[in-house]
C-alpha cells in the first residue's frame, strides 16, 4: 500500500516508518521539518496542500500531537486551545480532507494515548484531546464507510521511560514494536471505528 | 447548598432548576440572557466575571453546551473549532476558575452525552466534544480533590423525542427525571471523576 506518515520525525513516527517499510509499504513521510513533504497538519491549508502534494493513498498514519503538560491551577484557557489545535484539530482534518484523497477501502489510524482512560496529575488537556480523539474516531466510521478510521492509544513507550517514568508509576509500558504492531492491524486489518488500546 | 446552575435556560437547565430547588437547594442562574446571571460561559473573561458576581458557592453545574450537526463531509475545521469551544472549553474554565472560588469539598457537575460512545451520523463534532469533557472530568477528578468532578452523559431526553427521534433511532430516551436524579448523586454524594451514563 501506499501510506501517508504523519508525525514522521517523532519517536514512534520513525518506528513506524520502518516498521511500516518492513512490511512492503510505501511510505510517504510528513513533518513539520525533516519528512519527504514538509507540513504542519494543525494548519488546515496545509492539510489541503500535504493530501494534493502527496498524490494517490491508500492509507494515512498519524503519530503526530502535541498538548502542554501543566497542573490544571497553571493551565490557561490558551493551553487547553493548544492542546485541542495540537492533537485533536490536525488529526480530524486528515480524516475530514481525506475522504476525498484516500482509496474508496482506504483507512486513517490516528494517535490517542492511555490518558484518555487512566489520568495522570498535569495530563488534563493530554486527556481531554485523547478522549476527543477517540469519540471522534467512533462517531467517523460510521460515516465513512467502507473506508476505515481507527485510533492507537497507548500507555507509555518502554523507549520512552527514561525521560517519562516518574509521569507513570506502576503503570506498565508498552514496546513501541507492539504498538507498530496495532498501526498494522489496523492498516492491513477491516476494523473500523476501533480504539487499540495497548 | 447554594449551587450556580449554567446553562438555566435550556430544556435540562429548567428542569434542573426546579429539580434541585426541590431539594431545599438554593439556586443561582446563569445564562447568556434569561438567568440571575447573565454570562457568556465560552468566554473566560466572562467566566470570571460570572464568579466574582456569583459569591459563595458549594457546587457548580452545567447544563450548556452547543455544538453543530452536520456530515463530516460538510463540517469545516470552524464546526470542530465551535463544537471546542461551544461545549467543552467553557465547561474546563467553570471548574478550572472554580477551584479557588468554590467550598473546599464542593463539586462541579459538567454535562456530556451518548453521542461520546455511540455515534450517529451528523455527529462527529458532539461526539468529539463529549469524549473530550469524559476524558477531561477523570483526569480533573484526581488533581482537584477533596473537591469533585462528575459529569452526566445522558441519551436523547425523552422530552425531546419529538424534535429528535429520527436521530436515535431505537434508542432508548431517558426522561429529564432520572438526569436531573444523576445530577443530584452528583452533587449531593461523594463520589468523582464518574461518568454517569443513562
């Protein structure tokens, strides 16, 4: 197939793209700066010229987002805004303008993460995003059909607990090849309006 | 207890309002026009205004809330960006401004809806905004304590099954007497970061 990657750069955007590649794929990489088309998707024009630069699709990945971390006391009305912009916003509009880019069986796999589920203090707009996300990925498959559109949502990447363990105490990590793992069942997979959590 | 009531005016706000009365509860209004109170709760300014006016309060609830309806093929990123702001950050800035302004054990009581776990076509955008309030409400929930955090997420009201039947078809409705029951466990019982699902 060949698969539009958004969020290329990040941690698990570069997993994916290997992973992705691994399986025969083509893969078309989208980021801010450093993929092979340069857009940032929380920008709607962008979106539009991203879906016409990158030519026929027959699926779209997403690891991209972005939401402020900051107890609810030190939030602003402009964080929980960012974090809607940075998450929720640009992920809808790969669905939203996709429908018009991607193949008729074609399928979206956005990201969400195990906030959206099990909070943690200073996650209430990581939270807020996640669980708009997966609303919004339920109520989307229901209207797209016979494309597809799932969401990824998992706990903290192993190859992350350097930097985020003490954010997640007790909580089990997960190896991003198990999450790469779920971005495949659901590119290759028929599910559609599903939540992985993993 | 003396409770601010947002969203008055409404079907649900009315009826909450004589619900909670009932209850030998005192009752302040607010509502963009027709309440005690007169705020525009999307508008933090507003917000702040609101509780400045409000005085001591034991407990806030929410029934307002406004997002559009339309196929996601004709919903525009400006839909979602209304849907955000119409019912979800208006809602974040009644309890994140009402932490300091409400009793030490009060509580806030937003409102969500089914269309948070079970879709129907039109509804990307409700469905998108009630998953974000859940998600927000649980992760609130655990920064915020010993005040609480519920939200009620009702299905059609069966009083409003003559205007919307045809868009909950076979759903069961559930009459604003049993919401305006949760809203009371909400407020008056000790529990948090609940969603109250009827």
């Amino acid at each position: 197939m060949r698969i539009l990657l958004a969020g290329a750069t990040g941690k698990l955007g570069a997993f994916l793209h290997t992973a992705l590649a691994d399986r025969g794929h083509e893969i078309v990489t989208v980021a801010r700066s450093g993929g092979a088309l340069r857009y940032d998707i929380t920008d709607p024009a962008q979106v539009a010229a991203m879906y016409q630069a990158a030519g026929e699709l027959d699926a779209v990945v997403s690891a991209a987002g972005h939401v402020p971390y900051r107890t609810i006391a030190e939030m602003t009305p402009d964080d929980y805004l960012a974090a809607f912009h940075g998450k929720v916003a640009g992920q809808i509009e790969l669905v939203r303008q996709g429908i018009s880019r991607v193949a008729e069986r074609g399928s979206f796999t956005l990201i969400t993460g195990v906030l959206a589920r099990e909070p943690i203090p200073t996650g209430t707009a990581a939270s807020m995003a996640n669980g708009a996300i997966e609303a919004f990925v339920r109520a989307a498959a229901i209207e797209i059909a016979p494309q597809r559109v799932n969401a990824i949502s998992p706990t903290v990447f192993t190859e992350s607990l350097d930097a985020y363990a003490d954010f997640f105490p007790g909580m089990e990590s997960v190896d991003l090849a198990r999450v790469a793992q779920a971005y495949i069942r659901s590119v290759e997979g028929a599910q559609t309006g599903q939540i992985y959590a993993l």
